[in-house]
C-alpha cells in the first residue's frame, strides 16, 4: 500500500513541486494551502507523514506542529527559510522529525521523507525492559518514568531504543543519523536534528535524563548504571 503524504504550504508554486516529485516516487499525496485546512486532513485522511511549511497566513507551521504533537506521533518534516536558524530548531522541539530548507531540492526531500518513513532499521526487540525507574516496551511504543506515562514522538522513541540498545556504547551523531534517521551518508549532511531531539528527550525523561550522556566531540551513549 502506497503512503500517504500532506504537504502542506501557502506556495502553489512549491506545492505542486513538492507533489510532482513525491508522486513520482510512487507516494500518495494530498495537498493544501494553509494550516486550519492541513489540521482537517490529517484528521480526515489519515496521513503517513505532514511535509509542512512553517510560515504560513493564519494557522502557521508552528501552531500546526504544535496542535499535531498534543494529539499524535505523525511523522513531521519541515520546509524552512535557509537563514532562519531560530525557526528551524524551534521546530524541532515542538516536534518535527526533520527539516528541509528554501530553496530545496527536490531529490534531498524524497529522500528526507523516505527515511523518515523507513521502519525497521534497528535490532529485534527484546521485550520489556527496565532500568532504574525508568520502564520501556519498545514493541508496545511505551515507555514510563516511576509509573508515569511518558509520551514520545516515534523518532524520540527510536532514538531512545538506539541508545539502550547499544548496551553502553558510544553512538555518534552520523550512526544515529543513519540508524534512526536512515540517511545512506549521514556524514555529508549537516543537521542539529539529533541535537535538539536528545535534548527533547531528556526533558521528558526527568529524573531519567542523566542516563542519556554526552561524550564530547564522539556523540552519546545510555548509562545503565545505577
């Protein structure tokens, strides 16, 4: 079955850019032009994934990512203005698995959509698991922190089977890139996206949040311990 993919932008110009493409690519696309009519189709048809520009009239990106993230763990995927930096990561926290920026290529955002779409690229699950009091299922996409549901977009929850799954070892930023993100040359692409979810996650994690460690100029690792 052929994914579904909104794109969403006030552009007509770049919509149908955006729909031409990804169409050719073989995925289902539906189309619109402002924010209040993007939180109706996800609604109504169910999308896989939102490609959603973030200034827009009215009901911007923002206001849209954020809306989505109260509700679900659609995969989002930004379109940025390449100088607004601020913009960009204040996207990410809201939410957003990953960006593109204007002007963009259109073969950069297939690809940025095909691998945030990809699934199944880690280890088998091992069943439940606890650490502290920190308790996950990754199979069941929950996880809870003293008892407590904590509620993660599906690129924090893979970020987070990553880190525990590699029992201790230290992941660089383009291993995660590749793994979670499944880009073929994470090395090439110059992304914060990891950055700012590892920060995201954190802050659900509470007083979880030490077990995440950053090790300088390498990437991160999961601290079973303790």
């Amino acid at each position: 079955m052929r994914a579904k993919v909104l794109v969403v932008d006030d552009e007509p110009d770049i919509l149908d850019l955006v729909r031409y493409h990804l169409e050719r690519e073989g995925y289902q696309v539906v189309g619109c032009r402002d924010g209040k009519s993007a939180l109706d189709l996800v609604g109504r048809e169910k999308p896989d994934l939102v490609v959603l520009d973030l200034l827009m009239p009215g009901v911007d990106g923002f206001e849209v990512c954020r809306r989505l993230r109260r509700e679900s763990s659609i995969p989002i995927v930004m379109l940025t203005a390449k100088a607004d930096e601020t913009d960009t990561v204040v996207g990410l926290e809201l939410g957003a698995d990953d960006y593109v920026t204007k002007p963009f290529s259109p073969r950069e955002l297939v690809a940025r959509v095909r691998a945030v779409l990809r699934r199944g690229t880690g280890p088998a699950d091992q069943g439940p698991l606890t650490i502290g009091t920190l308790a996950m299922d990754f199979a069941r996409y929950q996880v809870r922190v003293g008892g407590t549901d904590v509620v993660l977009t599906a690129k924090e929850m893979e970020l987070l089977k990553a880190l525990v799954q590699a029992r201790g070892r230290v992941l660089s930023r383009d291993f995660l890139l590749e793994r979670v993100w499944g880009y073929d040359r994470a090395a090439e692409i110059e992304s914060r996206t990891v950055d700012v979810h590892v920060r995201r996650l954190r802050e659900k994690l509470g007083r979880e949040a030490r077990r995440i460690v950053t090790v300088k100029g390498v990437g991160y690792r999961f601290d079973n311990e303790g």
